[in-house]
C-alpha cells in the first residue's frame, strides 16, 4: 500500500485526539518480527504490511485493532495493544482444531465481531468470523482490505 494512503489513515486517527498511536518500527525490527514468526513456524509478514508499521506499531481505532510487531508497543491507561507473535500462538492453539483453520492463516487483527487474516498461501487478506472463520470478504492486496477493515468508521 502506498504510503499516502496508510498516512492518510493515520492522521484521520491522530486528528481525533481519543485514540492513541504507536511508534512507527525500523525496518530491522520489522524484518526480525518476520524472521521470529517464521522460526515459530508461522508465514512470514507480507512486505507490505510494513507500510502500516513504519508509520504506527498497530493501530486500535474504533472497534479495530490491527496488532502491533513489538510487544507493548502502544499502551493506554490499563489497555496494551496486543501483539502479532502472541496473537497468533493463541489464535493457532484455539482454532487449530476447527475446520477452515489453514496454517497458512496469519492472524492480523480483529474488529467488533470479525478476525482479521492474511492467507500466506493465497495471498488473500480475509476477514472473518469469529465463532467458524467463515469468510466474509477478502481482499488481494493490503489496501484494499485496509480499505475494507475501516469502512464505515470514520
């Protein structure tokens, strides 16, 4: 995603002022966060996604929480943001056993009612729901789903 768009994004969310942001990352920490997911047998980040994290670490903006790469990275009176690598070795020992769960499945984020998913072996962001992974919508690059993520919310 270009990263006009994902500022764009982020300056909606800093306009606000209810809502906080995180850090942007280096590109080292990026690549270590993708190296470590790999090693714990999860796919690596999509390059893109990087777009999001060097400007903010994650974002929870209106019923969104798109998890950040380094643990608590964005803090907020008793809220912490959570982070990719935990998110997804609850996500994979929870959902391991239903049956439209891929190992290819990274877990990105949630909203009010829906996980949100990037199928490695795809190459498609999801969004899905909670209680079966059903697939509601999906995308093929990062700004659309982004697109599609935040819909409505602003």
């Amino acid at each position: 995603m270009p990263i006009n768009k994902i500022s764009t994004l982020i300056e909606k969310i800093r306009k606000e002022k209810l809502y906080p942001l995180a850090k942007p990352i280096s590109t080292g920490s990026f690549r270590s966060i993708k190296a470590i997911m790999q090693e714990e047998g999860f796919p690596g980040l999509d390059d893109c996604m990087y777009d999001l994290y060097k400007v903010s670490d994650g974002v929870a903006y209106n019923g969104v929480e798109l998890f950040s790469c380094l643990p608590d990275s964005l803090m907020d009176g008793d809220y912490t943001l959570p982070d990719i690598i935990s998110s997804n070795q609850s996500f994979r020992q929870y959902y391991s056993d239903y049956e439209d769960y891929k190992e290819s499945f990274i877990y990105l984020g949630r909203t009010d009612e829906d996980l949100l998913l990037f199928d490695a072996e795809l190459g498609k962001y999801l969004i899905c729901a909670r209680e079966d992974l059903m697939v509601y919508e999906e995308a093929v690059t990062f700004e659309a789903f982004i697109r599609k993520v935040f819909k409505g919310r602003f």
